[in-house]
C-alpha cells in the first residue's frame, strides 16, 4: 500500500525471532544461511507505520537476504548485550548501522534497561553526588530524566552530556569494530548531523538520535565503508504513504517517513553494490 491509510489495524509487521534471542523483529523473518546483509538500528530502521523500510528495499535493489535487526527506541546496548544478534549481524557479508542516540544505553550516571533501552532503571552514585536534590525514583525513560536535569540549568548537564558522549564513542567503535564485513554507518533523524550540542535552561531535548555529533562520526570513519546521512524535517506530507490507526496518528507523524526511506536506500545501494561484489 503506497498511500496515506488509517485503519483499526494498522500496519502488519510480521514479527519474529532470530536465534534464541528474546528480542522481537519486523519480519518476514529472513533465512541466513548463505550470503546476506544486516541492517542494525532503532525504530527508523525497524520502519514503524513504514510499509517498505530501508533495508526492504535495499533487499529488493540487491536480491540478496537482508536482515532488519531494528527495534523501537533501540541503543547501543542492546545489540552488544545480545549474543545470538550479535553473531548474526558479525556475520553478515556487510553490516548497515543505524546512528542511536547516546541517551538510551548504561553510563556512570545511570543505568537502562538490558532490552528496552529507553527504561531507564536507576541513577548511580555519581549522579546522586551531581544532583543530590532529585528525587530519581521519579523517573521511567531516559527522556523524562534528561529533560528534568536539563530544566534545572544547563552547567551539570553539561558533564552528563560529555559521560554520555564518550561512552557512546567508545561502544560504537567496540561494536563496529567486531563486524566482519564492512560497515556503513547512516544518520536518519528530523535534522542533520549537527556540529555540536548544547542546551540552554527549559530548551527540549529534540529528536532523536540524541548528543550525537560530527566530531563523533568522524572518529568512527576509519573503520567504515562509508557514511549516509539523511534528514526528513516535520511536515504535513511526511506521513504519506504511511500505515497507522487512528490511535497512532500521533506517534506516526513524529517518525520519518517513506520518502525518507527510499531517498536513504537509493545513497546505500551506491555504495552496497561495488562492496558486496568484492565481498562475494
């Protein structure tokens, strides 16, 4: 279906599992016995209320098995924490990595839940020490704590900022540097990569992927094929072309959208094809 649609159902999603793994993925699930792709991410990359997500369709421009290890409000954590993933997407003739946010992945200020990364579960002793007036038993998501920090001045978030930035360099090189094929990094977001972050009293977070910056990509470079940014800003047309209820029209208008999709897998297929050759 290629035109706007809401019903009562939604979007069919076919989920399903790879391995023993207890994470859940927008299937058909893909057989990967012989040569395939993975693309690892966060809920661009799984494609929500997207009919044809990007690795559908790089799937279509390759004729070869690629795997959609996306999964909604998805970090870093939850691919280096799961094995059976992690061996799959290690395996793969090329890898497709998704940029996620520095927010939703375990760091000295607190930990996040193993699977749903966006839960968070507990300040630590350095973010007691930092914000000793917070009452943390307050919180449930990464977003609702990092708002509330922000909201009480800009000066200690900022050395949230910085923990959170190093420890995402620091996992995103381990995690890359641990596929055996190449690796293409994108950027899928409502705006481009920026060039630094900095927040002001009261100012929102902003969408995802949050604190992640170009000096941060640049240090991964040297170990990438390459790199695809594509930005999809907020507007009446984006949701064309998407599938959702009536009760997720909200959630569908805050993702990017088909048009993104196809533009995003139209620069990777410019760089797949010439590698996979050499891969095969």
């Amino acid at each position: 279906m290629t035109e706007l649609s809401k019903s009562r159902g939604g979007l069919e999603y076919y989920p399903c599992r790879y391995g023993k793994s207890r994470l859940g993925f927008r299937g058909p699930r893909r057989m990967l016995e012989g040569p395939y792709l993975a693309c690892l991410g966060g809920t661009e990359t799984y494609g929500r209320f997207v009919p044809e997500p990007y690795p559908t369709l790089i799937e279509a421009g390759l004729n070869v098995p690629v795997a959609n290890f996306g999964v909604i409000n998805a970090g870093i954590d939850l691919f280096r924490n799961d094995p059976d993933v992690l061996a799959l997407v290690q395996e793969a003739r090329l890898v497709v990595c998704q940029v996620m946010g520095a927010a939703n992945m375990s760091n000295r200020y607190y930990s996040v839940h193993p699977r749903r990364n966006d839960r968070f579960l507990k300040a630590s002793d350095k973010l007691l020490d930092l914000y000793p007036e917070v009452d943390f038993t307050e919180f449930n998501f990464t977003r609702h704590l990092l708002q509330a920090l922000i909201d009480r001045g800009p000066e200690r978030f900022d050395q949230v900022i910085e923990e959170l930035q190093t420890a995402w360099v620091a996992r995103m090189k381990s995690l890359v540097g641990g596929f055996l094929g190449g690796t293409i990094l994108v950027w899928m977001s409502d705006k481009p990569v920026p060039e630094h972050v900095s927040y002001e009293s009261n100012q929102q977070l902003g969408p995802d992927p949050l604190f992640v910056t170009k000096a941060m990509i640049d240090e991964l470079r040297p170990r990438l094929l390459g790199f695809v940014e594509v930005s999809d800003p907020p507007r009446p047309q984006r949701a064309d072309g998407m599938i959702f209820s009536d009760f997720e029209e909200i959630a569908a208008r805050a993702c990017v959208g088909p048009d993104a999709h196809r533009r995003l897998s139209m620069h990777l297929l410019e760089k797949l094809r010439p590698a996979l050759e050499v891969s095969l």
